[in-house]
C-alpha cells in the first residue's frame, strides 16, 4: 500500500457575511509531519473557479513535484464555490481526501444550492453528489478520490497529532483565519476546524 508523506491541505479564510468577490485560500505543505511551506491564493466567493484556483497554485508552487496528496476541510470553498474533486485530482496526478470534523446537513446543502440564489448551484449540487456520500473514518467524516479507505486511514491516523483533524488541514485554517484578522491591524488565529 502506498503512503502519503507530502500534503498539501488546503483551507479558505473567514469572510464576513455581506462580502463578495474573492475570499483567501490558504495551502499547508508538510512533509511527514514537519511543516515545509504555505501557499496563499484565492477564489472567488460561490464561484465555480476553485478547483483550476487550487490546480494552479499546486502547479506555479515549489513544491508542485514533491506533493502526493491534496486534502480539504470540507469540499466548498468561499461559501459556496464548491472543489470539483475529480477534476482537482486528474488536473493535478493526484489524490484528493476531503475532510469534515461533522457530517455536514445534506438535506441544507441540497436546499441552498437548489434555490435559485447560488451561481450553478443544480450543477455544484451534481459535483457533491458525484463524490458519494461522506464515510467515517477515524472520528471525522471523509470523501476520497483516488485513494483507498486504508491509505486515508493511514494517512489520518500518522497526522492527526493534536485533533481528529489533520495536521496540514488544521495549519491551513489556523493561518487562514490570521489572515482575515490581519485587515484589523494584527492577525490572530482562531480556533481548530
């Protein structure tokens, strides 16, 4: 079984409710579980532009030839702009593990992005239901592609140190929510995904 030592997880900043336009997206690299970088780009707020954003970050980074797997916490980005997983991964030679701490409210999800008021939203609600429904796996919720239940049990079990949440999605929103505060005058991180 292959095992994953070099990730990037991936992670958008807080915005404020009222905000349109482009939201940060921040990217942890670790190798193993040292922390070797961030990548910081953006994408635009229920957008359908996350998944080249990401693709191109990856690509344009130094660390385009070491990474061998992309995690997310959650599959959507900026409100709404939701991460065609399966495009990510082919775009990029390489996996995708979407992480949740919770199971997200399907039912919710499906409503919003059915109503009318999302961009795309009937084809945003196809990508999500193409990834299958979200499967436990050590104490979190997760979505796969391109990588077996063992390998995501693997690499959950070796970098999830301090939570459920692994290492390179947890940094990720830690400096991402710095980020956002940083318009204050001074960044702070916010609390664990």
């Amino acid at each position: 079984m292959k095992r994953f030592s070099n990730i990037i997880g991936f992670d958008d900043a807080p915005f404020p409710r009222h905000h349109t336009g482009d939201v940060a997206v921040v990217g942890a690299v670790f190798a193993a579980l040292r922390f070797d970088g961030v990548l910081i780009g953006t994408v635009q707020k229920d957008g359908m532009d996350a998944a080249g954003r990401l693709v191109a970050m990856i690509r344009e980074s130094k660390f385009a030839q070491h990474i061998g797997l992309i995690m997310l916490q959650g599959v959507a980005l900026a409100g709404f702009n939701v991460v065609d997983a399966p495009a990510l991964s082919r775009n990029t030679n390489l996996p995708v593990l979407v992480v949740s701490r919770i199971l997200p409210d399907m039912g919710a999800i499906q409503a919003a992005l059915l109503s009318g008021n999302i961009p795309g939203g009937s084809q945003k609600w196809a990508m999500i239901q193409a990834l299958g429904p979200m499967e436990p796996v050590n104490g979190i919720y997760v979505q796969r592609v391109g990588i077996s239940r063992a390998q995501a049990e693997d690499v959950l079990t070796r970098f999830s140190i301090h939570s459920n949440i692994p290492e390179p999605v947890r940094t990720a929103h830690l400096i991402a929510g710095a980020l956002t505060f940083h318009d204050r005058g001074f960044g702070e991180s916010r609390g664990a995904p």
